[in-house]
C-alpha cells in the first residue's frame, strides 16, 4: 500500500518501522489529513486491512491520547438516527511550535497537536545580522510567545524552524545561501533543541509553504503541485506523487536563481539576470526608487527615503491603484511566469501555489503570471493546470512548519 502522507520528507526513524507502527503512523496521517472526518470502516477499506486489524490499532492510539472519537452531525437520517463516530487528533495531546525565520521578518506560531493555531506573532527580522544574534532572537521571541499562553518548553513536544536557504540535514543547517551570508555551517537545529531541550526539524521555507498548502490550504488531495515562495528571495518547494522533492543536496526548486535574462541585473548569487533580481522583493523595490527618482507620479514618492521602500509598499501602492506600482508588479509577474512556464514544462503539476509576501497583491501578480505560463508552457501541460494564490496567505510556510513539527513528534511516538 502506498503511503496518502508526506511524512517521510525530512524525517528517517531512527530504525525501521516494524508493520504496525508503521501501519500506526499511516493511521494517524490520515486522520490528521482527512478533509470531512474518517471513520474506523473507512480506514479499514482504505487500508484494506480487517476491522478487527483497525480496532487494535485505533484502540491504542485512543489509549496514547493521540486520538478520540466524535460524533458527526453528518449523515443522522440515513444512519436511523445513529451519528457516525469518527475519528480526530486529540488537539490537548500536546502543543507545537513552528518559526518561519525570512529574509525580513520573523513569525512565530503557537499550535495545538491538530494543527490549530493558538497563537501567533509576525516582528521584523534581518536574517543577514549575525546568526548568533538572530538565533537569540528566536530563542526570545519563542519564550515570550509561550509566556503569554501560560507555558513553557515542556509543554512543547516539538518544533520545526523554516530558513530560506537550502538545507542540509546531516548537520540541521543550510549551505552557502546568497542570501543568508554568515551562515554557512551553522548547526542551527542543534542550536535550537539544546536551548529548547525539545526534538527540532528544520527545513526550506518553500518545501514547508508547500507542505502547508497541501495539508491545509490551496493544494489539499493534490499529488503534484509547485509552492512558489516570493519574498525578498524567490523559491519553490516541489511536491511530486505525494513526497516534498528536496533533491541530491536540498538545492531542488531554487527557482529564483534560474536565468531569465543572459546579461540581466547582478543577483545575490553572483550571477546575472536571475529571476530573484528581477521579480524578487529587493529588485521591486529597487525599480520602485528609480521610478521615485526619475520623477514618476506615484504614492510611492510620499514614502520618506529614510524609511526606504519596500516591496510590500509597493503591493500596497498597487492595491490603491497606483499605475506605477501595478507596472512593477505586472512586470514582476511575467518575469515570474517565464520561470515558472520552464517549472510547469520540467514537472507537469497540476497546481502552482504562489505565496509568499510579495503575493499577497492577489490577481495583479497572478494575471501576468498565469498568461506567460500560457504561452510559454506546453498545451498538455498548460491544460491540466491551476495556479492560485496561498489559501494560507502569509502563513504557508508557519503552518508547514507545525505540520513537519507534528509528523518528527508522531515519528518518534510510534517508534517506541
Ligand atoms: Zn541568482
């Protein structure tokens, strides 16, 4: 039987799993992932095992607190009045936290063991200062988070750290991104789980905002789609026949450094005419001063200069209607679907996510994107394709996190 889940991403037990822990955490899965609640007779028909085999398991996991029953409103009539008993995670089994740590800001979430979002915080970050400094950061924005709830790290049974760089899980750090200088090396999951005393995954913020989509957002029963993270940095998390695709060394969907233009703008890489220096959140902000510079009419000129403008300014200035501001962005987007036609032509999704902050703008961005995509991507390819803004908005890659936090805890819960 072939797993529904995408638990083994980043993850390997640390010995097989022997078949009922394994049929165990395939349970579990999908329980957590089921969209309108699953009963003991659907998972025995979709696992194709007997009742007797369900019961067993499903006992024990009631026993462990992992799950509960409840009762559905659904379906009274037709069941003589009986409401069918299904099956959900125990949301007070434990609780979850998940960092999404960007280019320029900071979210953290506070989750319960279903995924429920307790409490949450979004602060301006520079993820270019010092790692050591910015690990402190997160240790103390983490510790105030918790406060607040009335809790501490024990009450915590995991946590997974987004970074925007590609990661190398030998070490729990990433490798040599442009766009994180300094951090090269930086044992970061080690870092974290000795100051937390708590199990930490970490993971590309692409890989986790596509994870995300698909648990709980735009992507759910999809079992190809493309999340395309633009922020200050462009990436893309690929989910391929049900498994988030990292590649040989975690550098698969760095789409952002793939040529758009041969003598382009100098990217952060050091190569040129990459699509994160032409549609990413520093190169619109950049086209944005020139155009205040240049004299252009625009409400981007009332912004003062020693506040500097940002991408989001310029979404925003967008929104409003400014002309200038939607011809950055338009321009953005078709810079977006030439890149991403190539993505669409090299794997065939069925669905392209794009989010990120840069995003938010909605059908401004998405309108260029989808008519490049259109006329650049192969018909068969094209056809079969959606793309749609995150459904999770500018939490994609938060809740990814909580969902990849919850499957280490789940992991490790059915290996003992
Ligand atoms: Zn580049």
């Amino acid at each position: 039987m072939q797993s529904p889940s995408v638990v083994d991403f980043l993850y390997t037990p640390s010995h097989p799993l022997n078949t009922k822990n394994l049929n165990k955490r395939v349970i579990l899965d999908m329980i957590r992932f089921s969209t309108n609640g699953v009963s003991r007779a659907d998972l025995a028909r979709q696992m194709d095992l007997t009742r007797a085999a369900i019961t067993t398991i499903v006992n024990d996991l009631i026993e462990a607190d992992l799950v509960r029953e409840t009762e559905t409103d659904l379906d009274t009539a037709s069941s003589g009045g009986r409401r069918p008993i299904h099956l959900e995670i125990n949301p007070q089994h434990s609780k979850i936290l998940g960092v999404d740590m960007a280019v320029t800001h900071l979210s953290l979430l506070l989750a319960d063991f279903s995924a429920h979002v307790i409490s949450d915080v979004e602060l301006p970050f520079d993820i270019k200062n010092n790692p050591q400094e910015c690990l402190q950061e997160v240790d103390r924005q983490a510790r105030r988070l918790l406060e607040r709830a009335g809790l501490t790290f024990q009450d915590i049974i995991a946590a997974a750290v987004a970074v925007p760089g590609p990661v190398v899980n030998s070490f729990g750090g990433v490798s040599a991104p442009p766009i994180m200088p300094g951090w090269d090396g930086i044992p970061i999951r080690d870092i974290l789980s000795a100051q937390w005393n708590i199990p930490v995954v970490i993971g590309n913020d692409a890989d986790f905002g596509a994870l995300g989509e698909w648990a709980y957002g735009a992507g759910r029963g999809e079992q190809n789609l493309a999340y395309i993270k633009v922020g200050s940095g462009i990436g893309a998390g690929l989910l391929l026949d049900g498994h988030i695709y990292v590649g040989s060394t975690g550098c698969a969907g760095e789409i952002g450094h793939t040529t758009i233009q041969e003598n382009g703008p100098v990217c952060s890489c050091g190569s040129q005419g990459c699509l994160e220096a032409l549609a990413g959140g520093n190169a619109i902000a950049q086209r944005a001063k020139e155009a205040v510079r240049a004299g252009k009419r625009t409400l981007l000129s009332n912004i003062s200069p020693s506040a500097g403008i940002t991408a989001r300014d310029v979404a925003e200035a967008a929104r409003l209607g400014d002309l200038v501001a939607q011809q950055i962005i338009t321009s953005a987007g078709s810079y977006l679907g030439i890149a991403i036609a190539s993505l669409v032509n090299v794997f065939n999704p069925s669905l392209v996510v794009v989010g990120g902050g840069v995003a938010q703008v909605g059908d401004l961005l998405l309108n260029p994107v989808r008519q490049t995509v259109h006329e650049r991507s192969l018909r068969p390819a094209a056809q079969a394709l959606r793309i749609s803004t995150a459904v999770l908005g500018r939490r994609s890659t938060g809740i990814g996190s909580v969902v990849q936090a919850i499957n280490l805890a789940l992991d490790q819960l059915t290996e003992r």
